[in-house]
C-alpha cells in the first residue's frame, strides 16, 4: 500500500497526494483534533469520496486495530437515504482514513450562516427526515451522540443526512478535544453532567437543531463552557413561537418536548417523534389554524392552562379580572384540572389513532399531480402515505394504486439524481440503463418522439 504525500501541509498538491487506493482532490475542512476532510477518487474503481484522515494513535495494539475494523464493517451496514453512507476505511503508514458517501450539497451550519433561518415549513420537512433516520439508526442499534448543524448535509436535491456517525473503537482513533460551546449547545444535560448518551439525548439533540433552523439561534447560550451547564438547568425551556410569531403552536409544542431536561418528558422515541411530525403536517396540509389547534385538544396551550399565552396567540385583548369569592389561582380549580386532563387524554388518542385506508389514499392523492407539481409533495405522499397504505393494507383496494404510485415517485426521484449527475458531469459511474435511458431523453427533447419510444421500449426489453 502507497505512502501518504504530506497530504496535510501541501493542499496546494492534492492531484499528486494520495491514501490507500485514493487519490486526494482537495480539502473539504479545516484542520482539526479529528482530522481533516478531503475530496478524493477511488483510482482504480474512479469513485468519488470524502476522506476523513487522522493519524494513527502511538502504542496503537493489535487488539484496538481489530476493534477498529471490526466496528467499521458494522458501520458500512447503516444503509438509510438519511444517513451519509461509509465506504470503509484503512491504515497508511502513520495515518488511517475513513471513506465516506460524498454529497452534491453543504452543512446545515453554512446554510444557516447565510440565511440566519429558515421557513419553519423547511424546519419540519428536514425534522421529518432526519427523525426517520434516528429511526433507523436507533433501530439498528446505533447512537449518534454529537448531533449538530455541522454535522448534517443537506443535497442538491432536498435530502438532509446525518454524517459522522461512530462508536468507540473509532472514537479513540479518531480522537476528540473538550467540547465547545457550540457542541454543548446541542447536547442533552444528563450528557453534559457525565451520563452517556442514548436516543433520548439524540432527541434532545434534534429539538436544539429544529429550535436554531427555526429561530437562527441555539436555545440556551452561555459566557463560557464552564456556565453553560448551571445556566441551561437554571433556564425555563424557551418557546419558538415567542420569538417567530408564524410558527405553529404544535410544532412549538413538540420542540419544547424534545427540549425537556428530564429524558422521560422527552418523546418515547424517534417512532413517536415521526408520528408527531406526520399529524402536524397532516393539519398543516388541511389549513386548520390556532384556534382550531386549541379546541380540538392539541395544543400546548391547553396542556399548560396557559391563558394569557393564548389570548395572545388569538389576538384577544385581556379584560380586566372581577373580584371572585374565592381568591384560590385559576389552574388550581378543580374543573380546569378535570379539563386539562381530559384534553391531554383526547390529544394522545388523537395522536395514536392510525389513518384509515380511504384516508390514507385521499391524503396521498391531494400531494400527487394534478393537485401537486411539487417534488417534495411527492416524496412527502410516497413516504408519510403510500408505503403506509401498501405495508397496512397489501390486500386492499387501494394497494395496487399505492404501489403504482410509489413506482412513480421512485421513477421521477431518479430521473432528478440522473439529471443532477448529467449537470455536474458526474457519469463515470452510470450503468448501462442510465445511458440508455439518458439517450433516449435527449431524443424526446430533440423532438424525435418516435425515435425516442423506440429506445424506451428497447430499454424496457432489454432490461426486463
């Protein structure tokens, strides 16, 4: 196995640089305790990467060497469009390096940088997706435990991955410094008082993350590291919708849930987390507004017996309190308690009632074409309706329809990643039905339809 080529002090050299079977491109990342990120290209299989490379640790064992590769063939496993796919990795003389999927996009962080916020329906679109992937991960058996912008990637075409995801065995080799502040902004209390992290910290985790793309800022900051801690228990849970006056009372509802600084309050898991999500843009999707929000018992309002709070939201001018004959506080009526705990029973109810067959296709089919042209509302029905309506009801009259239209969606998702890759000049990696298929389209585009439906019928037969 080559050499490393000062591959670290000479950027100005990438093309002559090379590790293992990679040759390196050109720096994706500054220099730091973990390493550096590279460009690189697989030379003989002409693949695209992102290299992490660090050096090896001194008196490395033969014991931590196995650990190593040992964990890093159960990381190749992770296999979820949400996650940053890894390749594998090695050892080159002093250094060793991680191969990574390389992503057509940037982190969650330079986005935020640039734009401060985002709209909070793109935070939910992205929250939905990443809780998918937790989802997964956690099934799996894995936690990511540094979850932050920086860690997150988002494609050209929409996607957002959670990146650097390991375990032990790599974490020592990789090596780690103090945390920052920036990186105790987005971790979970019980985390920053010496516990270890689990999904409940990664769900924390994710509320810091949707709280910073909806607001621009972390929810808790500090003077220095060393008050962060005292300063975030001592802190109420700060409120979304205090501060962005468009965002809905639900989603400010499950932020301040992921938010709870005892891990019980926080979601059960990332599956009751999506659940949430999938209700939230169920109501958005059907227009319903605050006060319908409220009356239909999900709603933090009604769960804290915030009533100011809610004359606020609904715009209602406060009147002015008549004397009362018995001078005990509102929430501690024993009628508003029945009824706060009533509604907080009817909103579980609401949440865990699962759609029905009719409903699920009638959701479905308000995000498809004609009534949508947009991708995302495509991927939205395939993924939040259709594969729910096929997986819950295989034998139902609607599944076959489901199928059809996910066979759509995926068809149309990969139209967009070929077209994606023809743009960047990416083709080196095409198979012979992408050219084929590619082929064809120019002629459809030329105008030669007939010419063009002779070629997709070939590739239909030909790939039968």
């Amino acid at each position: 196995m080559a050499g490393t080529k000062n591959f670290l002090d000479v950027p100005g050299d990438m093309a002559k640089s090379r590790i293992g079977p990679f040759a390196l491109e050109a720096p994706l990342s500054q220099r730091a305790s973990s390493g550096q990120v590279f460009r690189g290209i697989h030379l003989e299989q002409r693949k695209l990467a992102a290299l992490r490379i660090f050096p090896i640790p001194l008196g490395m064992t033969p014991e931590s060497r196995s650990a190593f590769a040992s964990q890093l063939e159960q990381l190749k496993q992770l296999r979820h469009r949400g996650i940053v796919r890894c390749y594998g990795g090695g050892f080159d003389t002093r250094k060793a390096y991680l191969a990574y999927e390389l992503i057509d996009g940037e982190s969650l962080r330079s986005v935020l940088a640039r734009r401060q916020r985002l709209p909070w329906e793109t935070a939910l679109d992205y929250s939905q997706q990443l809780a998918e992937a937790l989802q997964y991960a956690h099934q799996m058996g894995w936690i990511h435990g540094r979850l932050r912008p920086a860690k997150l990637l988002l494609s050209s075409d929409g996607t957002i991955l959670i990146s650097d995801w390991r375990r032990e065995a790599i974490t020592s080799m990789i090596g780690s410094a103090p945390p920052t502040q920036t990186q105790m902004q987005y971790t979970a209390p019980e985390v920053l008082a010496g516990g270890a992290a689990d999904e409940k910290a990664d769900l924390y985790a994710l509320g810091a993350i949707i709280f910073t793309m909806l607001t621009g800022e972390p929810p808790y900051t500090a003077s220095n590291p060393a008050q962060f801690l005292p300063h975030l228990m001592q802190s109420p849970i700060p409120s979304v919708s205090a501060q962005i006056l468009d965002c809905p009372v639900w989603l400010n509802a499950i932020v301040e849930q992921l938010l709870a600084k005892d891990p019980k309050q926080r979601p059960f898991s990332a599956a009751a987390l999506q659940l949430a999500f999938k209700e939230a843009q169920r109501r958005q999707a059907e227009g319903v507004g605050v006060l319908q929000h409220v009356t239909a018992g999900f709603s933090p309002l009604q769960l804290k017996g915030d009533r100011a709070e809610a004359e606020k939201v609904l715009g209602i001018k406060p009147k002015r309190k008549r004397k009362r004959a018995d001078d005990s506080p509102f929430f501690e009526k024993p009628w508003v308690l029945v009824t706060a705990l009533l509604l907080a029973v009817g909103a579980v109810v609401w949440f865990m009632l699962p759609l029905n067959e009719e409903t699920l296709r009638r959701r479905a089919n308000a995000l498809l074409p004609p009534q949508s042209e947009e991708w995302i509302d495509w991927n939205t029905a395939r993924d939040s309706y259709l594969t729910n309506l096929v997986e819950r009801f295989p034998d139902g009259p609607h599944a076959e329809w489901a199928a059809d239209q996910i066979r759509w969606v995926d068809a149309r998702e990969a139209e967009r990643r070929l077209e994606r890759d023809e743009r960047l000049g990416r083709k080196d990696n095409w198979t012979q039905a992408q050219i084929q298929y590619a082929e064809a389209r120019q002629y459809e585009h030329f105008g030669d339809l007939a010419t063009a439906l002779d070629k997709f019928r070939a590739i239909v037969s030909l790939f039968r």
